[in-house]
C-alpha cells in the first residue's frame, strides 16, 4: 500500500492506494503517527479511499482509532472516495455511521469549513 500525506491550510489529506489490511496497519500506524502528532496545526483530516480496493477489519478498526486521536485535537476526520466493495464493509459493520463519508476530496474538505 502507498501512502501520501499532504496538508491544506490546517486540513491534513491521506491519499492511500492498495489495500487497507491486518498486514498493512502497523506501517500506516506508524506512518500516519509521525506525520500527525508533530503537525500539532493539523485540525482536520480527510482519508481519501478512491485506490483501495478492499479494506478488513483491522483497517477499519485503525481509521475508527484514527478518527479518535483526530477529535481529541479537537478536528474531524472524513472519508472519500469509497468504491462500492469498500463501503460494503461500512455497511455491515454499521460503522457508516459514525464517519463523515464524501464522494470526492474536494467535498470532504469543504465539510469542515460548513
């Protein structure tokens, strides 16, 4: 899985492309840990999912953790992008509901200034 990190104003954007799974979680972890916690301007993130084909529990467990860290700095976390198999998953885990979930990137952003 690839993983890029860009930053907009106080708006942080994950881009990934590959699958979000138990073997690649630890690396995201860690990645996205080095990238977060010192950019202490970062409020909000958005996750954009357009190039991941599948994602398991363990991945969904980790943007569920993730969305956790994000509102203690007092921000919000989105999601985007999510092909049709991906979002099945949000949907038998009901767990749709408790992201903010966008078509586009563009959308997600726009969110957090509404």
């Amino acid at each position: 899985m690839q993983i890029s990190f860009k930053q907009i104003k106080d708006t942080g954007i994950i881009i990934l492309d590959g699958d979000l799974n138990v073997v690649k979680v630890d690396a995201f972890r860690q990645e996205f840990n080095e990238w977060f916690s010192p950019n202490t301007d970062l409020k909000d993130v958005v996750v954009d999912l357009s190039d991941v084909p599948m994602i398991d529990s363990a991945g969904l467990g980790l943007l569920i953790a993730f969305l956790k860290q994000v509102r203690e700095r007092g921000g919000d976390l989105a999601l985007c992008g999510i092909q049709k198999r991906v979002s099945l998953v949000f949907d038998i885990t009901r767990t749709k509901r408790i992201f903010d979930i966008f078509e586009t990137r563009e959308l997600a952003i726009a969110s957090f200034s509404e």
